[in-house]
C-alpha cells in the first residue's frame, strides 16, 4: 500500500485566490499553446478539485500531453493561467509537491532501480533511513521489490514503466501527473495499479491521468475528453454517455469528437 502524508500548504498569491475555491486543486483559465504556428492547446477551462483520480482521454496528438506539461510548469503557455495547490504555476516550491510520470521513462538504464531511486530521493531532500523504508514499500507495490537491485536496462518495458511510477510517488507528493501510466502492463498488473491510485485518491491525493484507452478512463472519478487541443465534454463516465443516450464511454467519445465543444 502506498502511503502518502499530504503536506500542502493554504495559503494563495494573489491570481490563485482570485480564481480558485477550497475544492480545486487545479484551475485552468483560457489555457493557449502553440508550437511554432500550430495551435494545440485551444481556450482550455478546467477545474479538478482536491483528492480525485480526473481522466484526460484522447486519441494521440490530441493535446494530453502538452497540457499535463502546462500543468507541471514544463511548458509555459502564451495565454491563460495555471494555479496548482493554490499556487501560480510555474512556482519553485511546487516541485516537491508533484510527482511526474512522463510517457517516455526519464531512468538511468545502467543503474540499479535502488540507486536510481535513490538518486531521486536526494533531489528531494529526503532522510536517508526514510527513503530506505520508502524504496522498500514501493517497489513492493509496483511488484518489483525482488528486482530492486537488477540494473534497469534489463527491465522490460512494463517494468520501466512501473519503476516510473514508482519514482513518481517516491517523495509522497499530494498531486500526481501520469501520462499514460500503465503502458506496456499486463493487464493483472495494470488491475493492481489501479487498486493502488484509487487508495491513494482515498488519503486525498490528487492524480491526472492521461490514457487513450476507455477502460482506463472508465476507472477515473471524472473525465475530460480531448480532440484537436480541444476540451470536447467534461464529466463521469456516465453523465458523459446519459447527455447523448449512449450505452459506452466510447460511443460518447465518438459523438462528442464531432462537435468542437459541448456548448
């Protein structure tokens, strides 16, 4: 089980607190981005309230990515604003307060998982005898404790990807980025995951998760279809499918694909 001691604070600078309630984790406002004269973020809104596991589903090139690195303060858009744990994003003091999974496995392949975990450990900062305990409980929960000191380029690709995940949420952080988490996992273990992020949305962390997959976005508490930098529809998975009488999330994925927005 991972356990996670949530350590954010309350206070806000001045845009945070005028855009921002109680509830919201994250606040996106008017979100642009370009990439030389390509538009991919297009007039994004979005609010993601504390301790929920929030969905971005799309299919590839649609913006996922791009926008999760918004939200980390990895790209900087050229309009809106970004407010993360009731901070203005890009703030120094919030790197210690997310854990980031990218798509590709940001490891060092001739090191052991231990010593890369290690490594990261010391980046923040953390006790020696905790980060011990915490390298021990983690890669028990990602099913690799037996494989804690195998260099990491004989790790497979599930298994790199479980390594990142694992670094990720080393540091105990109380929001989680996860672009496409579980690729390249078989499906018994990609189940156990998802049993670990729903315990730790339980303790009240907050996790983005970006998928192409229904089933995985079936999983979240609320989700955000994307299509061509667009935020197409917003909600669960069954609101989603009840506003257009469809019997799957795929079905309203495809209806709402048709339409720039929901109105």
């Amino acid at each position: 089980m991972f356990n996670l001691f949530i350590k954010t604070g309350k206070s806000r600078n001045a845009t945070a607190g005028q855009l921002t309630t109680e509830q919201d984790c994250i606040v996106l406002k008017g979100i642009n981005k370009y990439f030389g004269d390509k538009h991919v973020l297009k007039d994004i809104d979005l609010r993601i309230p504390y301790g929920k596991i929030f969905g971005l589903l799309g299919p590839s090139g649609c913006g996922k990515t791009t926008l999760v690195k918004v939200i980390a303060g990895i790209l900087k858009p050229e309009s809106g604003d970004v407010i993360v744990l009731n901070q203005t994003v890009p703030q120094l003091e919030l790197l210690n307060q997310i854990g980031y999974m990218a798509q590709s496995d940001a490891l060092y392949m001739t090191l052991s998982a231990r010593e890369n975990l290690h490594f990261f450990g010391s980046l923040y900062r953390m006790k020696k005898n905790d980060l011990k305990t915490r390298i021990d409980e983690i890669m028990q929960a990602v099913s690799l404790f037996e494989d804690l000191d195998k260099e990491v380029q004989a790790y497979s690709g599930g298994m790199k990807r479980r390594l990142s995940l694992a670094v990720a949420i080393l540091h105990q952080p109380p929001l989680l980025l996860l672009d496409e988490p579980t690729v390249g996992i078989d499906p018994l273990l990609r189940q156990d995951i998802w049993h670990e992020l729903n315990k730790l949305s339980e303790q009240g962390v907050t996790m983005i998760v970006t998928t192409h997959v229904m089933d995985e976005a079936d999983k979240c508490h609320q989700i955000a279809l994307m299509r061509e930098g667009w935020i197409t529809a917003r909600g669960t998975s069954q609101e989603l499918q009840a506003r257009v009488g469809v019997k799957t999330l795929e079905e309203a994925f495809i209806y709402y694909g048709g339409n720039k927005n929901e109105g």
